[in-house]
C-alpha cells in the first residue's frame, strides 16, 4: 500500500510544481490587482510588465478620482516574440483582464502602449 502512495506521490509531484504561478499584487486608489503571469517571465520583463501595469492603474485611478473596480485579476500571458496584445477584459463584480506580451517587449513598446 505504501508503494502506491509513494508511486502516485511522485506522479502527482509534478502537476502540482505546473500548478504554481508567478503573481504579484497591487493596491492603487483603492482597488487590488492581482497578476498572475502564466510563465515566469525575466526579471527585466517582469518589472516592465509591473511597471506598465501600475502607470495603467494610476491613470485609471486619476481619472475616475479612484479605482473603478475593488478587485481585477490580469492573467498576463507570455509568449515568443515581441509587442503587447490580445488585450481582453471581461466582468464588472469579478473583473477579469488577459493581456499577451512577448518575451522580446523593450521598454519603449511599454511606453507607447
């Protein structure tokens, strides 16, 4: 009995590690954001993609004299290539938003944006 523990224990051992997401959270203007990237991108590209997500939240935050919603999650996807895209946003009481960015994204493609 015990060897199929341990053998169903080893099986299981590495969907649990796929399991595990790379995420972050933000509190601004009263909202919280949480970010769930769906691969751990470089630490380079992260702080980007955390940078541009802030500059995003605090417009938002400015224009409407807060956050307009108490709680997003932003699934962001990242793929080969480069540039940000497939933007979608979805929910008000459950606000969703997935945002593609490529793994060869440079600063000044977060600054257009």
């Amino acid at each position: 009995m015990r060897w199929l523990l341990f053998l169903a224990l080893i099986h299981l051992a590495p969907a649990a590690s796929a399991v595990a997401q790379d995420t972050a959270q933000l509190q601004i203007g009263g909202g919280t954001i949480d970010i769930a990237f769906t691969s751990s991108p470089a630490e380079p590209l992260r702080t980007m993609i955390l940078n541009w997500i802030t500059t995003a939240a605090r417009s938002v935050s400015t224009y409407y004299e807060k956050f307009p919603v108490r709680h997003v999650n932003i699934t962001v996807e990242i793929h080969d290539g480069r540039g940000i895209n497939s933007g979608r946003a979805s929910g008000w009481e459950h606000a969703h938003i997935e945002i593609a960015v490529g793994r060869s994204t440079s600063a000044a493609e977060f600054s257009d944006d």
